[in-house]
C-alpha cells in the first residue's frame, strides 16, 4: 500500500499523482517504470516515472484516463493508497555526453521524457525539447522542461498555444538549421513512428520509448512483445527504449489493440 | 529437519508401530485394493475454474489405504522423495487413526504438504520406489492420496501445529521469490533459528503456485493456509519488491542479510519464432495463466481483462500446457485443443492431467506442429497453418525425435492460441548481482547437492538453476541449500563447526 501525498489535474483527462514509495525514489532512473494496481481486482498496469523526491522519498506518475484501471488510479484522492506498486523496471536510459539531443515528447508521453530531459542536460549535452499536444489545456509539464532544456519549442494540433503542426514539424526545424547528435522520442505510437521516420532521412540514432501492455511486468507473460531488427524482444526486461529505427512500430500499434474489445466490456460494466 | 537412516530404523521400533505391524498380516494387506480418488463430474467442474477436480479421500478411505503400507525395514519410496518426507511413519499414522500426528510427520521435511498432495508427480518418485511396485507389480501405495487427506485433515480441523523450532540466532537470511522453492527453502531456515525474510516481485505470495497453477487443481486458500503455517513460524514476507532492482544484493547485505537464497524461478516464456507468431490472440501460457489465476481474469468483475474464442489452441505437451487448455475450456471454449509435436507417449505432462482433459473434451492433435498463424485484417489470429509429424531416432532428452512430414500442412480455425512450450530463466538475477556464474542458458551456476553459486553467500535453486522442473524438485533444491547455507552460516558467524 503506498499512500498518494499530493494530486494535480493537468487537465479533465490527465492528472499528476505524487505517491509515497522511497526505495523506488532511490532506485529509479530516467527511463524507468513502475506497475500499479489499485483495489483488490485491479488490474497490473504499466506506468512511466515522471520524478521522484528521494528527501521525501516519493515519485511522481502522470496518467492519462484510458480504461478502467488508469481511471481508477485518477479517481483517487490524496491520503488515499494505491494497492501495489512496484518498480523500478525496464532498463534505464543509455545518457552520455553525445553534444546535440533532440528530445520529443507527445501527450503523456512527455512525462516520462522529463527525467531524460534532466538527465541529458546533467550530461553536459545541449538539450533541444520539443513538447507536443492536441491543444493547449492538454500540454504538460511545459514550465519543467524550459527549466531543463537549452530550447524549448510547443507545439498544438490546432494552434491553440506555441507552434501549430505536428511535433515532427518542430523536430525538422532544428534538424536542418543545426547538428543533432542523437535524439529521442516518447509519445503516442503514431507520433513515435512518424518521429523515427524524420530521424532516419536524416541519420540520426533514435530512442523510442514503449508502452506496451504488460501483465508482471518483469520478464515474465510476454504481452509486451515488440519485433525489433526482425526479433521479437520484451519491452519490460529488453526495453522500454529501442533503437526506433528497428522497431516495427505498426505491429506494436496493433498489439496495443491486443484488448480493445474486452477493455471496453470492462469499461462498460465498470461505468454502469 | 534431517533425519539419520539409524533414527528412522529406531522410529519404526517405537511400540506403537510394532504393535500396528503385527495386527494386520502382509497377506491382508495386500489383498486391500489400492483407493480411487473421488472426482467431481466432468460436465461439473468445467462450469468453473475454481471447483477442484479431485475431491480428496474419506477418513475411513485413508484409513484402508494406509493399511496397504508395509511399513518396510528399509522404506525405499522415501528415496523418492526429494524431500525426503518420513512416509512410512505418516502413513502407519493414518493407519491407526492420528491423522493430526500423521501431518505434523509431514511438516518436519516439507514446507507444503496440502501442495504436495496435490501436484506432486508421485507416480514417478515416491510411489514408483513402493515396495508394492517394486517387488510385487502391484500398484503402489497412494501415497500422494494419503499426504493430502492428512495436510487437508489438519487444515479443516483448525488445529494447526507449528513445527519445532530451534532458538532464534539472530542471523537475518533474505529469500528471492515466494514459490515453491524460496518457501521450502524458508521453513528449512526457520526451524533451525534463523531470521528469514521472503521479497516477492509480485503482489500475492506463493510464485507459480499463485499464478501459474489453476485452482481446479491447487486451491489458492490451500496455498494461503500453508503460506500462513510460515508466517507463524517466523517468516516475513515482503511482496512488491524486485531485488536488484527495488534494491541491490549490497543493499540487503547494508540492512545485515548475511546470506541469500535465490528462487526467482523461469521468468522468459519461450515462443517458437514463426511467421505471425506476435498476432492478437496469441500468447505465452505465463500470460493466460496468471491473468486467470493470479488476476482472476475468468471473473468480470476483475478488471483484468482475458481473451475467450470458441475455438482455443495451445502448443505443448506439458503440464502448463494441460492448465492452459483445461482452462480455455472452463472460459467456454467449444472446442479447446492441444497441439503437440510428438506423440502421446512423449508427452512430458502427468497421465492424470491429460486423462483429466480428455474427460473434459479436450482434443489431442499430437504429431502436429505449427508453422505459421494466419491473422485477419485486424491482425487477430484466425487460423494455424500445421504440420504432421513422425518420429525418427530418440534425441539428447531420450524422446523420438519429431520429423516434419513434407506436403502435409493444413489450417485449424482459432481465435486464441497460448503457446507452452517451455521457460527460460529469469533473467533480472543473474543480471543485476555482479560476479553470479551463469550458464548460456541463463541459469544460475552453483555447486551439485550444496545449491552455492559463485558468490558464497548465494545460494540459488529451483528453476533458475534447473531451468524448468517441477514443484518438489525445486522445494528439494530449498531444502538441500538450507542444509548447506547452515553449515556456511554456522561456521562463518556462529563458530560452529558443523558436521558436513
């Protein structure tokens, strides 16, 4: 039982939960997850590790209304606990000083990108973010990643805030007016591939980072497989980060469907 | 704990046994037909997945079958036993009606006697060494029958006893895993004083007992009583929490674990890697197990959601592979079919699991393999492309090796496959702890019959040193390296020379 110590709705979908759990504070590095169940028949759900307080020991998850089981994360207020929490897991983040990185981030998916953010800055890197959303009321964590980043460019679906375009259009920019060294991408996987697209015309290694569906999360059931460079791999152990252009990001959008039908009976049953 | 040929000789002598042994001639004995375990109906019990197949033996049916028992100078099942549980004197037990004393027996080598009973592959270890198979041709004693009557004796009565323990020495040992081995290894530790502490990386405690094993077989409450039968001797248990990742070895060695046991089990389901094999609908037996059994997946209101087709295939021949397919049924699958490689005789799972399937409707396609998925334009399997098998000279394992026979592929209709064709090691161990041997296979190096890998203060057993065995093989590793660990332990912090 880990209890939640402070909530913020980022907006009608997204909220911000900050929860008691010190070892996974101490432990965890960007590019980490954890899996959380909440109630008794909750289900074992992935999440990505957006910060953590080792003082306070506490980390900071952000999740996005989907199913039954992040909604039911969303509905829980402060003093309240989550059932099970359990991390870190999947391998952290490969950070070096490479000179240019060129960091993506879409939706939800920016949250987990902002400990790499920190993390490639601390580097000694020049950090270039580009952060993207549908409109403005569901942009993140815009305020943290200006703070770590050397450039920061928005970008909105309907122009409602920074940039109108899509968050590759961003990227562009700065691949043609200066050096990028290494870049890497977390978002939806549509966004991930048309990113890992862009960065192959023009050679830049790139990072994706997965959200596959899992059950144990530790190497065990194989939900999350993904076929990288022609081999089947699994995001929790082998991942979540890959060499996006080696990943068959249309069979992972298809797998991520895997459950549609039955996640929505669930959804159904649950709201009724 | 273990107990000196001598001792055991002096034991069979005690009046009591004497007395039991001469009331009852050989002849009678013999002329006993051995006891059918009840079952519950077929067209019963594949409504659930949580009714129990077998139904488990009368008193008075317990009692007759123990009086089968020789009660033999030279008890030869026990060798069977890899945890070398004192059967003659359990059983003899039974025979004169002390079936609290007949458990408690039980509880001086095995941390999981109701468990045993249960998925024990008796009739190659144990009852395969009874004299009645032995020496007369006759089938054995149902020992495995008797252990569980009196593990589930004990449980219904309420009246638990604790086995003895030595005083506490204050030495703290940490556990890797709760399942069979990691459990066994800790109640070995704890009788003999030591401070134990189980981390689990899953949420409930009792690893492939938990989530791999279907309750129509092994009751999750028989597990819990028994896991709880641990508590009460001393055992803490701390789930949710990965070592090597939540913490390191180094850690735990700062917070004063002075040695570790590793049972972290096989992690990596394994796949056959042909076309179409990542379609929707296919998975490892890992996962359609534990989303059933762990995450009660069958019940709507777990939110965990399972995939249900009319027409469920699973690939093996195993005993998970039984799970799997026995469970497709209970989902309401029309038709659930095992696809295996080599013929029936191969199969690896127990006899009584793939009589128990044929009961329930369940169709063998054997010398069949697949070779390729067929998914629709959603990417969902809807057909299997397979391939008939014959079979050529044994191989390494000693089974006829399976030949494709060319030009005889053909489709079967399916909507889920679950694949159970084996486990690899988990994988996070071995490596997150610098300086562990590890085999190419992935399992953890440690020296025969002491359970020590590189490292001295780690032992390691069960399957991520055997890669995949059994329950009691894996509860045996626990014991053996609870013998062992002790004597290490002993000599290293108690200045005690130990007997080796």
């Amino acid at each position: 039982m880990n209890k939640i110590v402070e909530k913020e709705n980022f907006s009608e979908k997204v909220v911000k939960i900050v929860v008691e759990a010190p070892l996974i504070a101490k432990a965890r590095k960007p590019g980490n997850f954890v899996i959380v169940r909440v109630g008794e028949k909750g289900e074992r759900i992935p999440l990505t590790i957006a910060g953590a307080d080792i003082a306070k020991g506490t980390i900071t998850i952000i999740v996005q209304k989907m199913g039954v089981s992040s909604t039911k994360l969303c509905q829980l207020e402060v003093g309240e606990y989550v059932t099970d929490l359990v991390g870190p897991l999947g391998k952290p983040t490969e950070i070096h000083n490479v000179g240019t990185v060129l960091c993506c981030g879409g939706g939800v998916g920016v949250a987990p990108l902002l400990p790499i953010v920190e993390g490639y800055k601390k580097a000694g890197n020049r950090v270039i973010t580009v952060i993207a959303a549908r409109s403005k009321e569901l942009l993140i964590l815009e305020d943290e990643m200006r703070k770590h980043s050397d450039e920061l460019i928005v970008m909105t679906d309907d122009g409602s805030y920074g940039r109108k375009g899509l968050v590759t259009e961003g990227m562009e920019e700065v691949i043609k007016r200066e050096k990028v060294d290494e870049c890497i991408t977390i978002g939806p996987a549509i966004m991930m591939k048309f990113c890992s697209l862009l960065t192959k015309k023009y050679e830049i290694p790139t990072m994706a980072s997965l959200n596959s569906i899992m059950v144990d999360g530790t190497g065990m059931c194989g939900a999350c497989r993904v076929t990288v460079d022609g081999k089947t791999k699994f995001t929790c152990v082998d991942g979540p980060e890959f060499d996006a252009h080696k990943i068959d990001f249309d069979e992972m959008m298809s797998r991520l469907g895997g459950y549609k039908e039955e996640e929505n009976d669930k959804m159904d049953h649950f709201q009724n | 704990m273990e107990r000196s040929e001598e001792y055991i000789k002096n034991e069979r002598k005690q009046e009591w046994r004497v007395e039991l042994q001469k009331l009852t001639k050989a002849k009678d004995r013999m002329a006993v037909e051995r006891v059918e375990m009840t079952e519950m109906a077929p067209e019963e019990r594949i409504k659930s997945q949580r009714v129990e197949v077998n139904v488990g033996l009368t008193k008075e049916e317990a009692m007759r079958e123990a009086t089968r028992c020789m009660d033999c100078v030279n008890p030869t099942c026990m060798e069977g036993c890899p945890v070398s549980i004192n059967i003659p004197k359990f059983i003899k037990n039974i025979e004169r009606g002390n079936i609290l004393e007949a458990a408690s027996v039980l509880k001086e080598t095995s941390a999981l006697p109701a468990v045993c009973g249960r998925v024990c592959p008796q009739e190659v270890q144990c009852e395969q060494r009874c004299f009645y198979v032995e020496k007369l041709n006759l089938p054995s004693v149902a020992i495995g029958h008797l252990e569980r009557f009196a593990a589930d004796f004990e449980r219904e009565s309420g009246v638990i006893s604790v086995p003895e323990l030595a005083e506490s020495n204050g030495v703290k040992v940490a556990v890797i895993g709760s399942g069979p081995s990691g459990l066994s290894f800790a109640g070995d530790m704890a009788k003999l004083g030591y401070d134990v502490t189980v981390f689990e990386a899953l949420h409930e405690i009792g690893g492939v007992l938990k989530y791999g094993i279907p309750e129509f077989r092994l009751p999750n409450a028989v597990v819990d009583v028994e896991i709880e039968n641990l508590r009460r001797m001393g055992v803490k248990f701390i789930t949710n929490y990965i070592v090597g990742q939540t913490a390191s070895l180094d850690d735990l060695k700062e917070e004063g674990y002075k040695a570790f046991y590793v049972g972290s089990g096989a992690g990596l389901p394994r796949f056959m890697n042909i076309p179409g094999e990542n379609s929707n609908g296919i998975m490892s037996s890992n996962e359609y197990l534990t989303r059933v059994n762990l995450m009660g997946a069958d019940s709507e209101e777990s939110d965990t959601p399972i995939l249900r087709g009319k027409n469920v295939v699973v690939v093996g021949g195993g005993n998970t592979a039984m799970d799997s397919v026995r469970t497709a049924k209970r989902l309401g699958a029309e038709r659930a079919i095992i696809v295996y490689r080599r013929s029936e005789e191969e199969m690896p799972a127990r006899v009584e699991e793939v009589h128990h399937a044929k009961q329930e409707g369940i169709e063998f396609l054997t010398l069949t393999n697949p070779i390729e998925y067929i998914a629709d334009e959603n990417s969902r399997v809807k057909q299997i492309k397979v391939q008939k098998m014959e079979l050529g000279e044994p191989d390494a394992s000693g089974r006829r090796r399976p030949i494709p026979m060319e030009g005889s592929e053909y489709t079967i209709d399916a909507t889920v496959v679950v694949v159970a064709v084996g486990v690899s090691p988990n994988p996070l161990i071995p490596n997150s702890v610098e300086g562990l041997e590890v085999s190419k296979w992935g399992t953890i190096e440690v020296v025969k019959d002491k359970m020590q890998s590189s490292i001295p203060e780690v032992f390691a057993g069960g399957d991520i040193v055997r890669g995949g065995a059994t329950v009691i093989l894996a509860m045996g590793d626990g014991r053996k390296a609870a013998k062992n660990m002790n004597i290490y332990l002993q000599e290293k912090y108690l200045s005690n020379k130990v007997e080796h």
